[in-house]
C-alpha cells in the first residue's frame, strides 16, 4: 500500500506538483488506508485540493490544507467544472481525511452547504454594518472583542485565519503621532508587514492595547485560549450567538472584500500582491468577478494613457 501511495502522481503533471507532491503523499500515508481503492481517492481529492490551495499561495502542509474553511473555499470555488455530487464526495473524503490526520473538529462544527454563498465573494457594506452589529450586541465581552478582532483583521488587514491564530498583541504596532498608520506584522511563511485600512485602525489599535501590558506577550485573538490549532477561530465562532438576516462571519470573504476594496481603490498590483501575500495573480483571480466594470469611456482613456 505504501508503495501505491509513493508511486502516485496525477495525471497530466499540472503545475504545482513538484511543489506540493511530497506533502500529499506523506498525509495520506499518515492517514493509513485500508484498501487500494481509499488510498486512490483520498490521494485523488487531496492532490486537487493541494494544487488549489497552491494557487492561492498557501503553505504545503496538513494543517493549511485541511483547516475547514479551507475545505469549504475548495469544494465551492476550487471545483468549477464538477457536479454537486462530486463536490459532495470531494467535501466528504477530505474530512474524513482531515479528521485521521487532524482530529474531529468541534462538537457544533457543521459544513457549509453546497448551495450556500461562495466563501470568495465579498460582504457588501450594509452586510459589513449588520456584522459590527452583532460583534457589539454578542453576550460577553470576550465575543464582543473577538468578533470585532477577526472583522478588522480580514476586513480591514487581509488575514485568513492562519495567519491571524498565531498573532501577538504586540505583532500591531500603533501609530506614533496622532492619525498615523496601524501596522500589522504577519507572522510564518508569509511574513509581511500590512498596513491596516483606515475605517478599522482604530478598532484593530484598540484590541491590541487592552491585551497588552509589559513583560506578557499576549495572543492577539483569544489571548486566554492558549492552545492554538487551524480550528481556533471555527471554535470560536461555534460559541457566538447568531442573529436572523446578519450573515455568517467567514475570513475568506471579509479577505475578498478587503482585496476588492484594494482594487476599487486602484492600488497598484505589485502593492496589492505584497500585501496580500502571495506570488502569483493566479491567487487573486477568485475576486475578479465581483469588480466593479469601469465604463467604456473611461477605459479606453486609461487604456490610451496620459497625452
């Protein structure tokens, strides 16, 4: 069986594999299947899910790659050209998957529905308006404090939940004069420095200094949670109380609408790129549909260029 297992390769050799086949044949071969068959289809669904997640510039391991809402992003964005039904049995293997190499996810953790809204597209701002609601009207204060946290680390920051599990209170460096930029250094592969959005600064500064005091490097989101692991903001989110016409909070999608934001904005590419994190367009290219369409008039001047 093991031999299988090391033997696989996808057919067609896509782009990617050399980065991310060792690492898909090691997870399964810690997953241990039983039979030829299980070992074919686990490594079949993982092999797509890695490729994906390569795409999007993330990093080549199990935690990343099976984390939940990553899961979820692959089977409703990754999986354009299959039926329901095949995206249902890619959903099912790899949480079967997640669950032997992982462990079982939280006890009120269920899956997005195949007919749910797309994890990439972005919150509107009545949306974003009806999420800060119910961040503030949640039953205590540490849900209050850490719904807002996650708001404005994915809305106004870019963070997928990865990156923002691993924070420090002191990873957000406030501003030295009055009306200065709030910064964020991203921690791990992706290590970056974010400056943050202007309509969240200031709650992002604010979580930071309520944490931090001296001599204690206290975790930026669930600082008393100190057992960190990729389904630290899914438990978290199991335990807010939900309120009838406010969306789910997903990272995914508070990252799209900060990347849309960027692009409206018409920040240069190369910033969006570094600030973003990733290497190639390739992992943006899951927002272009929700940018806004510049008029014919105004394109073609810009198209043209300066006189």
């Amino acid at each position: 069986m093991n031999q299988r297992i090391q033997s696989y390769r996808p057919a067609g050799s896509p782009p990617g594999w050399s980065r991310v086949g060792d690492e898909v044949r090691r997870i399964v071969t810690r997953a241990a299947p039983e039979l030829p068959y299980q070992a074919r289809e686990l490594l079949s669904a993982l092999a797509r899910l890695a490729l994906f997640c390569d795409g999007e510039g993330m990093p080549a391991t199990a935690e990343v790659w099976l984390a939940r809402e990553v899961i979820e992003r692959f089977v409703l964005v990754g999986c354009p050209h299959v039926g329901e039904s095949s995206r249902g049995n890619y959903r099912s293997r790899l949480l079967r998957l997640r669950e032997a190499v992982i462990g079982e996810d939280c006890v009120t953790g269920k899956p997005a529905k195949l007919a749910g809204s797309s994890p990439a597209r972005p919150y509107s701002r009545t949306e974003l308006a009806d999420l800060w609601g119910w961040a503030g009207g949640q039953p205590t204060e540490e849900l209050r404090w850490g719904c807002k946290t996650l708001l404005a680390l994915g809305a106004g920051s870019g963070l997928d939940s990865p990156e923002l599990i691993p924070l420090r209170a002191h990873d957000v460096r406030r501003p030295s004069h009055a009306g200065g930029p709030v910064v964020v250094a991203v921690r791990g592969s992706r290590a970056r420095l974010i400056v943050c959005r202007r309509p969240w600064d200031a709650v992002l500064a604010d979580a930071a200094e309520r944490l931090e005091s001296p001599g204690e490097a206290s975790y930026l989101f669930r600082p008393s949670f100190h057992s960190r692991g990729t389904n630290t903001v899914t438990n978290f989110l199991c335990r807010t109380k939900r309120s009838q016409g406010v969306p789910r909070l997903v990272m995914s999608r508070l990252r799209s609408t900060w990347l849309v934001d960027l692009f409206e904005a018409r920040l240069p590419i190369t910033v969006i790129v570094a600030a973003a994190g990733v290497d190639t367009l390739h992992g943006l290219s899951r927002i272009l549909p929700f940018l806004n369409s510049v008029p014919a008039g105004e394109a073609g001047t810009l198209l043209r260029g300066d006189a």
